[in-house]
C-alpha cells in the first residue's frame, strides 16, 4: 500500500461516516462496464461542491488492492451488482489529486516531474522485483510493471483541470500539460481504466484535442451519469422527510439543475448543510465568493448585461455551447461566458431548448450580491430598492410602486419596452425582494384566462398577503383591477385563506408614465 499507489480507503470512509451520506455507488456499474474497453477513459466535469472528490475517492476505494473494501461496501447499491466482487480491490490504483502537487509545484514542469517521481516512489515499493528499463521514466516504469507482472492499472485524476484554473493565459503551459496526460495515458495497454474529474471539460488547441480518447460527460451533457451529477428529487426528499424540513423551500433555493429524461439535480453540499443546520440561506458563499461571478458577468461583451438582468428577471436566454474553448480565459462572444458559467454552475442548461437561465435562489443571490458590487447603477439601484417596492404594495402606495416600475425600467436588446412582456420583466426587477417571500406564478389560470403575476406567500409567512397583479399597456391601471374581476382570476386562490392585493399597472406609450392602482380584494 503507498501513498498514490494502491491508497487505502480512508477517504472515501470518511465521506460514509459523515453525518449524511447519499448512496452514489451505482457509477461503479458504469465504470466497471468499460473496463478494458474502448470506453475506458472517462473525463467528469462538475462544479465545486458537486461531491467530484467524494466519487473519486469511492473509485479509489473499490478498485485499489490496497484496500479490503468488501463490508465497506456492502450496505450500498453496487453490492447488488453480479459484478460487484469480480473487481471489488483488484487493480493497481493510481489516485492523485492533481492539485495537490500543483501547490507544491513552481510550473508545470515541475509539476509533471514531481508527479513521476512520486508514482515511481511507489511502484519500487510495490515491485522491488521488477527489471526497470529507465527507472526515472513513470510511462516506462509502468510500462515495465505491466509487461512482467501482467498487473493493470486503474488511473484517478482528481482536480485534472488546475492548470487551467492556476495558468489561465499561460498556454504553452497548458499544451505541455495536455501532451503529458496524452503521453501516460493514450493507447497504453497498461490502463484499464483513466477517470478523470475537474471543474472543465477537456481543453482542445490547435486542431485537434491531445485527450481526443475520452468520453465526456459535463454539465452540458451527462449522459447516463446524470444521477451523479448531484443529489436527486427522491433523495432530498427523504432527507427533508428524516430532517422535518420543507421540500418546496429546499427546491426553490438549491434544485434547478436539469437534464434530459426529467433528472433533476440538487446542490449536494448546500443540501447538506441546509439539513445539518436546519436552516435555508446561502451556503454556495462558504466555498467561492460573488467576486469570482462578478469577474465574468462583468465582461464588455455585447448583450452579457442584458442576459444577465434577463435572467435574474426569471428568463431563460439562447445560448451558442459550441465556440466555447474549454477554458477559463479565451472568450469571444456572450455565449462563450455563459457556457463557462453553465460549468461553474452558475446557470442551468436545457439541452433540448438551448437556453441558460438561473437555476435557483441560492444562486440567484450571488448575481444580485455582484451586480450590488458592481459598476451597473441602475440595475443596482432597482434591486436594492425591491424591498421599499414590495413594502409600498403592502401598504397600498400605488404612486411610490409606479415611480419604482418606472426607475426599473431598463430597455434592452432582448426587452424593447413596447408590450405588456417588457413590462412583466420590468415588474420583476423592481419587486425582487418578492422572492423572499412569495412562490412567484407567471401567467397562472385562474377563472376566465391567466393572471399576469401571481405572488403566493411561503408557508412560513402566512401573514403576507397574496398578490394578483394585471399588466396593461396603453390601457388604465383601473381596467387592469377590472379585468382581474371580472375574469375571476383569484379563484385560483380559492384555497387560499389569507388576504389578497390586486395589482393593476399601465404603462401609457405618449406619456411614457406608469400608473398603479392597488385594491384589497373581497371574497
């Protein structure tokens, strides 16, 4: 047993002894069926805190003879498997987390050299026995240990991305890198198995991709992985049943996560410690700050601005996947932002419509603590005042809510300001703060036809009333309460036990004036 070669299990059962761990055994399957395949060698890309090293270290504990894994094992999914012993600690593991010898590293030189070294430490161990040809040589050295002990190995690669992270710009840093990874792993007969996990995807230069042999499986694009992307619906829901919390609230701030087949993904360690703590906030901040967002959003890139503010309004936004470079620097348009941001994490992508959009309120609270910090003035100002907004329709203000509609009103390249649609994203901004508060419904059926907006109150403030608010453009705000009336919008609130505020709105294309009206609506 070494320290990279055949590692023990300590690490991954630290993560099954932890307060909640989530069965996540069930990738074995997949990676025990590509063994010694042409499938072989997976590249998982993830965002932080989406439990990337807690697989790795799974992987590690079930394939490395290092390990006597077989109990430890055996309370979980993969233990059902016919194939589950057949692999169970019978390969030669190399597991490293490449961003641990990064740190202890000047370059990337270094870091490659410093890799050898360390494997080779481990193989003599292993193998004192063994005729080395060049015993400085890890590929060799390996090479060698294959050949006469007809033992294969299984390659982790935790962390595979730092270089991109660490040397954004330095790009012959980055292709001597890639040319090493290629080297040690491609067309080896050696490896039965290279997984490798980071935040990117694999980067590609010149014409073609120096790791050109892997499948891949991101965020853009699962695949069968999807499952373990994060945690799923029915898992959050027994750890909202074990821990007595709301699984509505528990969606709103931490799902939005979505892939094909109707998967839906949860923020594994915001889950968790939204549970441990019993308390719903932001813990996305505990392992990156919004300057890492701010960076990006803040790019002079015609349209960013506009889909950002689109989004935070609740919009989902088209978006070009395929010019992205696969890394952290090269940017040409808007859409190579936001296909960086769908890696981060920092905004959800449906595959079959093509389109980005914030996939919920923990997230949501960093682009508003951005833009807060940030140079766009009336954007901020809009969101800062959203609770002064909210708090005037509370208190029946009509002229205060329109003169802040008004002040939101923020005409851009996707919202010309010309239909009741500009005017529902424009109403959006200027009651953010409603979010904190209320379920939000667009266009919900009630009656005779659709309430513009409908603001349910969470379970935890019954006391808030429900608004029901009608947009009209070149009407009256006056007609707007009567539509609401008379095509009997709140009986989709019939349920509702509380008091409701009806919300009328115009905006009049002469005078270029808003105008509000608010009622108290009898049952």
């Amino acid at each position: 047993m070494g320290i990279y070669l055949n590692p023990d299990s300590s690490k991954f059962e630290e993560a099954v002894n932890s307060d909640i761990y989530i069965d996540k055994t069930g990738l074995l399957t997949y990676t025990n069926s590509v063994l010694h395949t042409m499938q072989k060698y997976i590249c998982i890309s993830r965002p932080r805190r989406f439990g990337k090293s807690i697989a790795a270290n799974m992987l590690t504990a079930y394939y490395s003879r290092g390990c006597d894994a077989e109990q430890l094992f055996s309370q979980f999914e993969i233990s059902k498997d016919m194939d589950f012993k057949k692999y169970l600690n019978q390969y030669d593991t190399i597991s490293v987390n490449m961003q641990e010898i990064l740190s202890r590293s000047h370059n990337v030189c270094e870091l490659i050299s410093r890799f050898g070294r360390l494997i080779i430490r481990d193989l003599k161990k292993e193998y004192p026995d063994v005729d080395y040809f060049d015993d400085t040589d890890v590929i060799e050295c390996m090479q060698d240990v294959y050949a006469q002990k007809k033992q294969p190995f299984i390659i982790i690669i935790d962390e595979w991305d730092c270089i991109f992270r660490e040397y954004k710009e330095n790009k012959e840093a980055q292709e001597k890198y890639l040319d090493f990874l290629r080297d040690l792993l491609k067309d080896k007969a050696y490896v039965h198995l290279a997984y490798m996990t980071g935040i990117l995807p694999i980067k590609k230069y010149g014409t073609h991709s120096a790791l050109n042999m892997f499948d891949e499986f991101s965020m853009i694009d699962p695949g069968p992985l999807a499952r373990y992307v994060g945690f799923t619906e029915n898992e959050v829901k027994k750890l909202c049943e074990q821990y007595q919390m709301d699984m509505a609230e528990i969606k709103n701030w931490y799902d939005g996560y979505s892939f094909e087949n109707g998967i839906s993904i949860y923020s594994p360690r915001s889950v968790v410690n939204c549970m441990r703590f019993g308390k719903i906030g932001n813990y996305w901040n505990q392992t990156e700050t919004f300057e890492a967002l701010r960076i990006y959003i803040e790019m002079n890139f015609e349209g960013l601005k506009d889909d950002v503010i689109s989004m935070i309004a609740g919009n989902a936004v088209p978006v070009n996947t395929g010019s992205f470079a696969n890394d952290m620097s090269t940017f040409h348009t808007e859409d190579d932002v936001l296909t960086l941001l769908i890696h981060l994490g920092y905004v959800s992508y449906d595959y079959d419509n093509k389109t980005v959009k914030i996939p919920n309120e923990e997230v949501r609270t960093e682009y508003v603590n951005s833009i807060s910090a940030s140079t766009w003035g009336e954007v901020s100002k809009a969101l800062k005042e959203s609770a002064d907004t909210l708090e005037a329709i509370w208190q029946k203000r009509p002229k205060q809510v329109a003169e802040a509609v008004r002040q939101a009103h923020f005409e851009t390249s996707h919202i010309q300001y010309n239909d009741e649609n500009a005017l529902s994203y424009t109403i959006s901004l200027a009651l953010y703060a409603a979010r904190n508060f209320y379920v939000i419904h667009r266009e919900l059926a009630g009656g005779k036809g659709f309430a513009d907006l409908v603001f349910l109150p969470r379970k935890k403030f019954p006391e808030k009333p429900a608004i029901v608010v009608e947009l009209k453009w070149d009407k009256t705000a006056e007609g707007a309460i009567a539509q609401i009336k008379n095509k009997e919008y709140c009986r989709s609130l019939e349920e509702y036990e509380g008091n409701i505020l009806l919300v009328g709105v115009n905006y009049n294309k002469q005078t270029k004036e808003h105008e509000c009206v608010i009622e108290e609506y009898v049952k």
